[in-house]
C-alpha cells in the first residue's frame, strides 16, 4: 500500500504541476489584456485571484514536506533526519555551487526572489558595510508554519529535542526548519568553506527569521561557524 500512494503522489505532482503553470500563466495575460485596455480594477482582482491560488497550493507543498519530515524525526530521530536532508542537499550540490559563484548582488537578487516566492511572508532588506541583512517577519514557510499554529497540539508537528547543528544549538527547535541548517549553512561550509545564507532562525512563535548574506565570506564572524565545524558525530542518533 506505502509503495502504491507513493506512486499515486508522484502521478499527482506529475499532472499537477503544469496545470499550475498553466493556470498562473492564462491569468497573466488575462492581467496584462485588462492593463491595456485600462481596466484597473479588474486587473486588480485577476492579480489578488492568482495571488490567492498560488499561495493555496504552496502552502500544501510546505505542509505536505513539514509532515514528512516531522514523520521522520518521530520514527528515525536526530540522524535518520540529518542524513536524509544531507542526502537531498548532496543532490542539489551543483545548483548550489553553481548559486554561490555569483556575484553577491546577483545572490542578493536571487535570494529576495526564493523568499518573495513564499506568499505568505513579509521580507525586508537592509544593508551594512560587511553584509545584506534579511528580515523575514514571519519567514513565508518556516514562519507560516509556526506562527500558524502547526507545532501545537493536537496532532503537533514535531520539535527536535536535542540541541545540537542543524538547530543552531536549540533545544525544541522547529523539525522543518532544519533544513535550512543544512542546506544552506553545513554543507556549503563543507563544499567551499562557508555558508551560503548565515542564519538567526525563530525559536517561538511570533519570532522573526533572519539571515545574512556578507560581500565577503572571508569577513563572517567565526563565531558563526564553529558550532558547525564540529564532526558529524556530534549528530546525535538518541532515540
């Protein structure tokens, strides 16, 4: 049966995904028609209708990935859910690289937009001498899950118990964010010797999500590191 739904799952994301597109798409040029022909408000509607329905299904996505990983800490705890988001990160490895050769404004741009593309966060942008700093208040994924509501009971996601790098040295840390820990910061400081996005994750609901982006990745902080320098063996396999 488990291997029967994960192909049903699979077929639906097949079909699914480019009626998405599709749809997202008529409805911009239905937009840009009404813009032409002067029609405000109607536009105004279409562009709150497109809005409303991508944000419909990606909150599915992050809901549907949330529980899968909270099932996975629950049954396989600390190390079961590291190595299986090593593993998807090590997959990835390439786009990363590939992302972090850029020139900082070009990752700037390219970081604004992957956040933007969370409809249901609010992000602001500021700048010092060393660094772009990022202020997601709430983070549209992540954030939307914990202010929402989704760690408490009943039927809670799950919260990583044990402190240790992949939640930033929290305790009872938010079991979805974790990826985040190791997608962008662990195993981008294993591939080139720093991370990609330096985080300051919520810890509660109602807590901003905030993350650095520095010119030079030769000026982060060591103390942003060190916890994460540590061997793998630190990863706890408890429970």
């Amino acid at each position: 049966m488990q291997g029967i739904l994960t192909n049903i799952i699979k077929a639906l994301l097949d079909e699914l995904t480019p009626l998405i597109f599709d749809q997202q798409r008529r409805i911009t040029e239905d937009i840009e028609t009404e813009i032409i022909e002067g029609n405000r408000d109607k536009a105004r509607q279409l562009l709150n209708d497109k809005t409303d329905y991508y944000s419909e299904i990606h909150d599915i996505y992050v809901e549907f990935v949330a529980r899968l990983i909270s099932y996975l800490y629950r049954h396989h705890r600390d190390k079961g859910l590291y190595d299986v988001l090593k593993t998807i990160g090590e997959k990835q490895k390439e786009r990363f690289l590939k992302a972090m050769s850029l020139p900082v404004e070009t990752v700037v741009k390219n970081s604004a937009m992957i956040m933007k593309s969370h409809p249901r966060g609010k992000l602001k942008i500021e700048e010092d001498f060393e660094k772009f700093i990022f202020i997601c208040d709430p983070c549209g994924s992540g954030g939307y899950l914990l202010d929402g509501g989704f760690y408490d009971s009943p039927n809670a996601l799950a919260l990583v118990k044990e402190p240790q790098r992949m939640t930033w040295n929290n305790k009872d840390f938010p079991s979805y964010c974790v990826h985040c820990s190791i997608w962008n910061e662990i195993l981008p400081i294993e591939w080139k010797g720093y991370p990609y996005w330096v985080h300051r994750p919520p810890r509660f609901k109602n807590d901003k999500c905030t993350f650095y982006i520095f010119k030079d990745p030769q000026n982060i902080p060591k103390d942003y590191l060190i916890h994460k320098r540590k061997t793998e063996s630190d990863v706890s396999g408890s429970g």
